[in-house]
C-alpha cells in the first residue's frame, strides 16, 4: 500500500538538508542580513568577521569622548530591505526619516542672504510632487529648470531592464538631453555623486537611471531621507549582535577565513586558524578581492572579472567648534568643494558639561560646540592628501558657507579615509557584478557589489544578503521566513 505521493524534487543544484548548517563570511550588512536570515528560517549559523566589530564600512570608533561614524550614511524612504533590516535588529526608531524631503542647498559663489534654495516635494502625486520645488529653485535658471524637467520625463521613460543602459555614461546622456554643466552640478551631481559616488561622467546610465527614477520619480515619498540619530556602530555593531544572539547565531569576530572548499559528500568544510566548520552552506560576504581569493575552481566561469571591479573612495572631514555654529541639521553646498555638511553632536556625545572640551589629542572631558561632518564622495583627488593641507583648504570653506564659524574655535579637526568605500559605478560595470548563486551547490555570494541592481549603498548590501539567503534557503528546501520578504511588498 502506498504511503502516499513520492516527495517533490529537490530544487536544482539542492544540497543535503540533515544537517541544515551555514556559514557566513563576513559581518558587515550583508553578511548580517544572510546570517539572520538563515537563522530566522532555522538553519545554524556561523558568522565570521575579520575585523574586532560588526558592521563594514558603516562602523563607528571613540576619539577621546567623542563617538565618531567612519562616514556619514543616509537611507532613503525607497530603500525598503534596509528598512526591514532597522526593524529586525530594532533600531527602527534611531534611524527615523524626514517627514517630507527637504534639502538644504547654500550656493557660496552667492552673495549672503540670497544662497538658500531648497530641494523638497510637495503632498502630490509623481512629478507634481516636485514641480513647485523645481520651479522655484533659485541655483538654475528658468531656462535649466524646464530642461531639467524634460531630462527627468525622459529619465522616466528608461527601461531600468536594457543592458545597453549599463554601457552609456550618464554624463554624457544628460548632455545629450539639454543638460547644461550648471545643471549637473546644482541638481544632478548634487544627488548623484552622494549616491553613486561619482561624477554623471564617471557613471553608468543603468544605475544613475536606477537612482534618480526609484528615488525621485516613483513615489511621492521615496527620496525622503533618514540617517541615524546615534553612532552607527550602535546599529550595525551592539543592536545587530543583540539580534543576531536572540537568532541563535554564533558570531566570532577577529577570526580570518583562511580557505573554502567543497567536500564530496557534498558539504563545505571553512577554515579558519585553528579550527575547521563544516556547513552544508556557505555566503562569501566580502568584497570582490577577496571573494576571489576564497572560490574555489569552478565556482564562477570567470572568477577574474571579480578583480575588474573598481573602487571608488570616500573622504570624510571631522570638525568640532566651540560653540554652536549651524542651526540646521545638514545641508549641501555649490561653488565649493564641499559636497554636504551634517550635524553630528548629539550622535557623537558632545553634550554640555564640563569645563573643557575635546581636544585633538582625544582627551579632555565635553563642553558645549558643535561637531559638523563633510562628506566628500569621489574623492580620488583628495583621499590622500595630508590633514594639515584639508584643514587649510576646508576650513575657511566652512567660513565661507556658515557666519558662525567664523567666531568660532575649532578644538578639533580630523579625517577619516575609506579608500575603497564602494565599487566604481562605471559604465560596463553591470556586467562584471555576479549573482547571488555560483556554480558551486552551496556556495552564495553577497555583498553591494553583486547583482542586485542598486548602486553601492546600504540597501544594496541588505538586498544581496536576503538574496544569498533565499537561495541558500532554496537549496536546503528550507521555507522563506515571511517576514524576511516584506520589503518586497513594500517596495
């Protein structure tokens, strides 16, 4: 007599599900976001990250009593994964959005008092939403503004699914649309160049079309923009932890993955000093580098287009004054070469107390000031250049742009260098960027370089992590944890 129908048959490319084990390599927002995943869906889980923390490139360190960000990182309204990634960890509430877009812009080469224009929407439907913004921007003229409104409708009509769009130059199309070099510069390398981390130039026409149609031309709310109200680290590093323990994860930091290879039996076995785990999946969570030095043969028909991928640095200027010198809590700036200026003095821990302040030495107790972060992406010209030579040059740009600092004392000035702080959004690029999936039956990749069709941004690296994950899920024939993909429906 039977027992009923024969089983369903394995997905393609399906692993052995008894021991239903993973390994994750890498602990920054990738790596985090496949590692809960994972667990959510009851697999064991091991994450392992080189670096002493969580988070990447989205970390905080002490400096004296201050808490200092590597670098200034903002979200999106439109950025759902990494929104879902907020509420999983529970930090939802750190990280709030504006209420409505508004964005500051101060034109320097202005004379005073006429160097304000704002960058926000209105309650209407798309592109109303930004018609009366546009109209009244003071930093293009009348004649720019109606191009820029011609570029953007013809902007809309971009088929985001043509990869003939990864091989065009964004530069070179808004040229070819009436955009005039005032015009990139006051409104499209404004946003641009914050979220591709490069020049309209430099980019490729996929993923500038990506960032400007899902960001400003898909829904009334999706630019409005959120950052977080405490030290990244307290994110990306404590609350993730937290999360990833209540998981059942086990995470060991400061441990290094010597090599990747695959059993027969069809497992993997991790190496790390002094200890071998054995998974039945694997996520490589590292940049292409180093993913490339950890596939084995096989994994990827041509693994060497990994190294091909370029890098693209972010330099970020740290400025503690003594006194409050700006009342809003960011702005962008033009005819300058600062890029955009944040508050950062809640955040940080600079709060009124004693009676010195910070000092560059990093010691001292707090006293009332201010802390503003620049953060200047595509910085290649600058991302070396010595500290004594930015203070020079950026200090009296500050002077330049905000009254009160020039009353002010600055008890502290510091950079912070991440040379390789994104991949280059090249044109070409698209091509280069893998998938979730290898060759290999249970190896996956993740990472904001992969294929997820997002610049390299936080949301790229939560979205690659749910990917890496759903497939590794696929493939033990484990079920997708439903609040994992809320995102998407959100979307």
């Amino acid at each position: 007599m039977s027992d009923g129908p024969p089983p369903a048959p394995a997905p393609a490319g399906a692993v052995p599900t008894a021991g239903r084990t993973a390994v994750v390599v890498g602990g920054g927002l990738a790596g985090t976001t496949a590692a809960l995943a994972l667990a959510d869906a009851g697999v064991r889980v091991t994450l392992l990250e080189g670096r002493p923390r969580l988070g990447g490139l989205a970390f905080s360190f002490r400096r004296g009593e201050l808490t200092v960000d590597n670098g200034q990182h903002v979200y999106l309204r439109c950025c759902t994964a990494y929104r879902w990634f907020l509420d999983r960890i529970g930090g939802a509430a750190l990280a709030p959005l504006q209420d409505r877009l508004d964005v500051p812009v101060v034109d320097v080469a202005k004379p005073e008092g006429r160097r304000l224009g704002r960058l926000r929407r209105d309650p209407l439907p798309v592109p109303l939403h930004l018609g009366r913004s546009l109209a009244a921007y003071p930093h293009l003229s009348l004649a720019e503004r109606a191009a820029v409104g011609r570029a953007a409708l013809a902007l809309k009509g971009l088929d985001l699914g043509d990869p003939a769009l990864d091989d065009q130059d964004f530069g070179s199309w808004l040229a070819a649309h009436g955009q005039s070099p005032r015009a990139v510069e006051a409104l499209w390398d404004l946003v641009g160049v914050a979220t591709l981390n490069a020049v309209a130039g430099d980019a490729s026409l996929g993923l500038a079309a990506m960032v400007f149609k899902t960001g400003l031309l898909s829904d009334p709310g999706a630019a409005d923009i959120g950052w977080a109200r405490v030290p990244l680290g307290e994110l990306h590093d404590r609350l993730a932890r937290k999360a990833l323990d209540s998981a059942g994860v086990r995470t060991e930091v400061r441990t290094r993955v010597t090599s990747v290879s695959h059993n027969g039996n069809g497992t993997w076995s991790v190496q790390v000093p002094g200890e071998t785990l054995p998974a039945d999946v694997v996520v490589l969570a590292v940049p292409p580098r180093e993913t490339s030095e950890l596939l084995p043969p096989g994994a990827l028909d041509a693994p060497d287009r990994l190294l091909e991928i370029g890098t693209a640095p972010i330099l970020n200027i740290h400025v503690v004054y003594d006194r409050t010198v700006l009342a809003r809590p960011f702005f962008a700036a033009l005819g300058t070469p600062v890029q955009w200026v944040f508050d950062r003095t809640h955040a940080s821990g600079l709060l009124s107390g004693g009676p010195e302040g910070p000092s560059s030495e990093g010691g001292g107790g707090r006293r009332a000031g201010q802390y503003l972060a620049l953060s200047q992406s595509a910085a290649q010209d600058e991302i070396d250049t010595p500290v004594a030579d930015l203070r020079e040059r950026y200090l009296p740009e500050l002077e330049r742009l905000i009254p009160g600092t020039r009353a002010a004392e600055v008890l502290d000035f510091f950079v912070t260098r991440e040379r390789t702080a994104t991949f280059a959004p090249t044109p070409g690029v698209g091509r280069l960027r893998p998938g979730a999936r290898t060759k290999a039956p249970g190896l996956y990749l993740a990472g904001a370089w992969t294929a997820t069709g997002w610049p390299a941004t936080m949301e790229s690296a939560v979205r690659s992590g749910v990917s890496a994950a759903d497939a590794a899920l696929s493939a033990l024939g484990r079920p997708r944890p439903r609040h994992l993909f809320e995102f998407e429906e959100a979307a």
